[in-house]
C-alpha cells in the first residue's frame, strides 16, 4: 500500500475483510500462511469468485467493447493558444492506434494517462507503485522488443527522460519505431505540486530534445518535432501516423504547474500528509 495507489492513505480497509497476495505467501484477515503462490492464490480466488455469480462488467465475456467516454476535462482552448494538459491528452487519446500500447511515466503522465479510455486491444503500462522515474524509456523499449506489431505511445515528464535518455539509441539501434512524447515543463511538476513549488531542487537542465535521437545515433530513423500549441501537437500526430516505421519523438511544451486534475488533488492531500509547514 502506497500513497500514489491508496489516495493519500485513504483507503481504510478493514484487516477482517482484507485478502493480502504477496509473490510466496498470503495474509487473510490477519492470518500469515506461507509458501502459498501468487498464482495459487489467484486462481483459488478467482475460483470462489465465480461461485459468487456475479454480474459480468460491461462488454466482459463478449465481442462488444464498452463505449469509450470522452475525454474528460475543462476548456482544451485554442488550437493556436497555448499547449496545455488537458489539450495534450485529449490529442494523444484520439491519436491512440487500435491494439497499441500506451505507456505512461509516473509523474503528470501517468495521472493523465490512466483516465484515457482506450482503443480496442489496446494496453497501458506505468508503475505508480514504485514511482521509480526514468522507467518507461526502457519499459518502451521492452514493449517495442515483446510486441513489435504493436506501436508503442510512451508519454514522459523531461525529468524523468534524463535518466536515461540514452535508451532513445537503443531504440534506434534495434530500428524500432514508437512515439515518444516528451511533456517539457521546466522540470519536476508532481514534486513542485507536492512541495517545493520554486525550489531550486525542483528545477532541470534545459535539453534540447528534439536534437537527441541524432546524439544518440538515430539518423533517418527518426523524426521530431517540438509543439508549444494544440494545433502543432495534431500535426505532429499526423506525421506520426504517416511514418509507423520511424521513430517519432514529440517534445510538447507546457506551462510549468500546469497538471491534471488527479494530480493535484491527490498532490494536495500528500502535502497535507507531510505537514511541511510544522
């Protein structure tokens, strides 16, 4: 149980009604009982579950998906005003091939990203358990390498990218072809959420990303562009549905504390919880 999984710790679940699964062993309602499997486990539970009979979720079981909401959120503005969150979403949300993988960095990504309904087929990969970031530019090169009929979407803070941006070459080198946003908002936006809003430790180097993939030896394969507007962004993702064979890198501007809305309300009960200001 983390923060980033559990609303701040708001979860409350009762230890008498709690099934806890870990990778050699379980705990229910208290009780340890070891060298039980995760799978053993799961397969015991799902077992028992459908004894229960209970109702299928919309288009479970069947050829149907579910209808796709829309995306979410306030006024996305102009097409030639200012790149926001919310416009950058609704664009990579339309632009999400069928079947594709969508990958998103914990940070604004992944708090973007996991309210995106999703095409048919399609999967989502992101770790807010361990917050670990740096670990999508290498996961998307895992998913590239395991599905390569599958494009993969991967949407990453700046931050986060330079950790290892050196992955891009890697990508080359094995001529894969994703689509890599790069959200640059003038460094670590979750953390200036939570605490630290003009912190000097909050702050980043200023790349120039879209000069990236030539530095790490990418030459033809790949594609950039660097978009500060709605109307940019959707050229950009056009171009990007006209080479599936290249690698298509995105640098998308946007305001420095501009966040999703998750975000920040979660962001403001972590705050609380630290209790910074005592």
């Amino acid at each position: 149980m983390t923060d980033t999984v559990t609303g701040g710790f708001t979860h409350h679940f009762p230890a008498g009604r709690t099934i806890e699964l870990r990778p050699g062993r379980a705990t229910v309602r208290g009780a340890e009982f070891a060298g039980v499997t995760m799978a053993d486990a799961l397969a015991t539970l799902t077992a028992l579950v459908r004894e229960l009979r209970l109702p299928e979720p919309a288009g479970h079981g069947t050829s149907e998906a579910p209808t796709a909401a829309p995306v979410a959120g306030p006024n996305r503005g102009a097409a030639d005003g200012p790149l926001t969150q919310d416009a950058l979403w609704a664009a990579v949300g339309a632009f999400l091939p069928p079947a594709g993988v969508l990958v998103a960095e914990q940070g604004t990504a992944f708090f973007g990203a996991q309210e995106l309904p999703l095409p048919r087929d399609a999967r989502f990969v992101g770790q807010p358990m361990w917050g670990s970031i740096g670990y999508t530019l290498p996961a998307t090169l895992g998913t590239q390498l395991a599905a390569p009929d599958r494009r993969s979407v991967l949407v990453i803070g700046d931050g986060s990218l330079q950790l290892t941006a050196q992955e891009l070459g890697t990508l080359a080198r094995y001529g894969l072809s994703p689509v890599v946003v790069v959200i640059n908002n003038d460094g670590y936006t979750v953390e200036r959420a939570i605490h630290g809003a003009t912190a000097p430790y909050n702050d980043i180097a200023a790349w120039d990303y879209t000069a990236l993939p030539a530095a790490f030896g990418a030459g033809d394969h790949c594609v950039t562009r660097r978009v500060t507007t709605p109307a940019e962004l959707a050229d950009a993702f056009r171009l990007a549905t006209d080479t599936p064979d290249r690698l298509v890198l995105i640098e998308a501007v946007l305001p420095r504390d501009d966040a999703p809305e998750l975000l920040t309300a979660l962001a403001g009960r972590f705050a609380e919880q630290n209790d910074y200001g005592n």
